[in-house]
C-alpha cells in the first residue's frame, strides 16, 4: 500500500484575469492545507481582492484553475456557484443585518434544527455569548467585527477568504481581535487566504506569506524568511517599514 499525501484544501493554479486587455492577476498560483493561514500581501491595486473574488467565484478567471479538496470547482468551462464552495467570506464592510439579533445574524442561512446552538457556540467563542438577543447597533465595531467573524465561521466552511477585514478596526481593538481571530480559525481548521497590505498583519498572522506586485506572486515562503530575505528591492522596501 502507498501513503498518499492529501491533497491541499484549496489550490489555484495559474490564474489570470485580464481588464480592458490588462492582466490584473497574471499567473498566480498557490495553495493552502487545512488549518494553515497563507497572508496575500501586497499594495493597493496589485491584484489582491481581484484574485479573492475568482476564489469566493463572483468573478471569472480568464484561464487557470481553481481546485478544493483535489476536486476542480472551477476553470475556464466548468463552474461551481459561489453558494456551494463552502467559502467563508470577510470583508472590512461586511456589515450585519441591522434588524435581525446578532444570533439571528450568525444562525442566517444555517440549514438544521440547532441553529441558535450553534450561534450560541460560536458567540460564546468570541466572547460575545450575552449579546445573543441583541440587536447589531448595540455593540461596538470592534464587537460587530467579530459577530461577523462567528457568522462566517458558523457554515463551517473549508476555506475563509479574509479582505483586509481588520483595516476598519482602530489600533487599539485591532491586536486583540487579530489573535482571537486567529485562534477561532486555528480550531475551526479552515484554510485561510488572509488579504492584507500591511507587512505587520502578515507577520503577525501568516503561517505563509504571498507577496504580490501588479498582478504575480514575487516571492512566497515563512514570513521571517521573506522578511529576512527578502527577493529584490521591491519586497525590501516593502518591509522596511516594520519596526
Ligand atoms: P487590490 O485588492 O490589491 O488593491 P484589486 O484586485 O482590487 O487590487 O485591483 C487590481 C487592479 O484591477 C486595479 O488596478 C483595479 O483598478 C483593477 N480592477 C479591479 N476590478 C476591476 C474591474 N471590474 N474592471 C476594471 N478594472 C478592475
Ligand atoms: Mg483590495
């Protein structure tokens, strides 16, 4: 008998997608195994969400593939819908439903019979248990911000796609919600594309980054080795600002 390796949660290969002829993403490729934190980090308008939303399937890639699980869920014919990818999404303006409670909120679109178990379960784990019967403009950003982190876990996906969702926070909440929310995903054992352009975010979250620039991966790897070593000039001066 032959031990196989699993295959990883999600893997894209070469993906490109082009605007008005321009490739936006241009062969970007990577993979990313259950419970591992992979951090796409680059600067304002390389590439970064545009590769995110072909992932979550609400754009379509111009050639490349996109596999979950060794299962191709989608290349330039065939084609998954967005609903059954089982991906999470957060983004810094995903906001809650303002008239629906916040467990109403994290229980929405759950199928099942213990949908306020679950809510409750997943509140209780960011500490928010005892705003359950709330309703969202009761709490604070900081607190919405991880209600919505509850409600993207609560599907239980494989794979959360994370937008620059921390940007919104100020610094003050912002360490403390990062590591709790690192925490969750660990224990969910969801694959995690974390976006982000800030180098400290990456460090502080990754257990791989991705540094991109206009559209290609230019080095990927440990975050100290990239911060170590970093590739070129470009990947230097990106990092020269952490101190
Ligand atoms: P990032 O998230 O890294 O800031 P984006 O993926 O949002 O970057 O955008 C990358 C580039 O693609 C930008 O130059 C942006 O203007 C362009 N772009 C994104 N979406 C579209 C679109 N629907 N049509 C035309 N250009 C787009
Ligand atoms: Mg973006």
């Amino acid at each position: 008998m032959t031990a196989t390796t699993p295959p990883p949660r999600l893997e894209i290969r070469n993906l490109v997608r082009r605007f008005d002829g321009q490739p936006v993403v241009d062969d970007v490729s990577l993979s990313i195994a259950p419970g591992q934190v992979t951090c796409l980090l680059g600067p304002s308008g390389c590439g970064k969400s545009t590769t995110l939303r072909m992932i979550a399937g609400v754009d379509l890639q111009d050639s490349g593939t996109i596999h979950v699980d060794g299962k191709l869920i989608c290349d330039t014919v065939f084609r998954v819908p967005p609903e059954r990818r089982a991906i999470g999404l957060m983004f810094q303006d995903f906001a809650l439903f303002p008239h629906l409670s916040v467990g109403e909120n994290v229980a929405f679109g759950l199928k099942g019979s213990d949908k306020r178990g679950t809510a409750k379960r997943l509140l209780d784990r960011v500490g928010l248990a005892h705003f359950i019967d709330h309703f969202p403009h009761h709490l604070s950003g900081g607190e919405q911000q991880r209600v919505a982190l509850a409600r993207a876990l609560a599907p239980r996906p494989k794979i959360m796609l994370m937008d620059e969702p921390f940007s919104g926070l100020d610094n003050r909440l912002r360490d403390g919600i990062r590591d709790e929310t690192l925490d969750l995903l660990k224990e969910e054992g969801a694959a995690v594309l974390l976006v982000t352009h800030e180098p400290e975010e990456a460090m502080r979250m990754a257990d791989e980054i991705a540094l991109m620039r206009a559209g290609r991966i230019v080095q990927q790897g440990a975050p100290y080795n990239i911060y170590n070593s970093p590739a070129d000039k470009g990947a230097m001066a990106f990092f020269s600002d952490i101190n």
